[in-house]
C-alpha cells in the first residue's frame, strides 16, 4: 500500500515538474509573440514607405501570429492537447520513460 502511494506520488511530483517546464515554454513563446505584435503595431508604415502590398503582407503575418498565440493559449489550458502528448512523449523518452 505504502508502495504504490509512494510510485503515486512519484508519478505525480514528475508530471508536475513536466508541467512547470511546458508553462515556462509557453510563457516565453508569448513573450515572444506579443513582443512580435508590439513591434508591428509601433511601426509607422508612413515613415516606412510600405506599399498597400507591404501592408497586405504585414495583416497576414499578424494574423498567422494571432492564430498561433491563439493555439498556444489553447494548448495551455488542455493538458491533453496534441502539443501537450506529444512533448510529455518526447520528454519520456529522452528521459528513458515510457
């Protein structure tokens, strides 16, 4: 009993330091991301001398940031979302777990 309470909770400590690590990533990803958003959105496209096809490159590319902070954000609040299994599989096998 005391055994498999022990294994429990050691089960339970290693998910969680798996948890804190993927967080940490997130965390910086967005960091990064949001980073990205502030710099475009300071950019005077005036000053810049973009053209309306510039511009059309730069909506897309906020988008395609939106969309990925948005999966981000997604993953982070379902554990067992597909970024999550698949990284908490990686993380078990460099780690000699299965």
């Amino acid at each position: 009993m005391v055994a498999a309470f022990e294994a429990s909770l050691a089960n339970m400590t290693s998910r969680q330091q798996q948890l804190i690590l993927t967080i940490e990533e997130k965390e910086r990803e967005i960091q990064r991301l949001k980073s990205s958003l502030e710099r475009r959105q300071s950019m005077d496209p005036k000053q810049n001398g973009d053209s309306q096809g510039d511009l059309e490159d730069e909506d897309e590319e906020e988008r395609q940031i939106t969309s990925s902070l948005l999966t981000l954000l997604m993953s982070l609040s379902n554990p067992s979302s597909p970024a999550h299994t698949n990284k908490d599989h990686r993380e078990g096998i460099s780690n000699g777990v299965n």
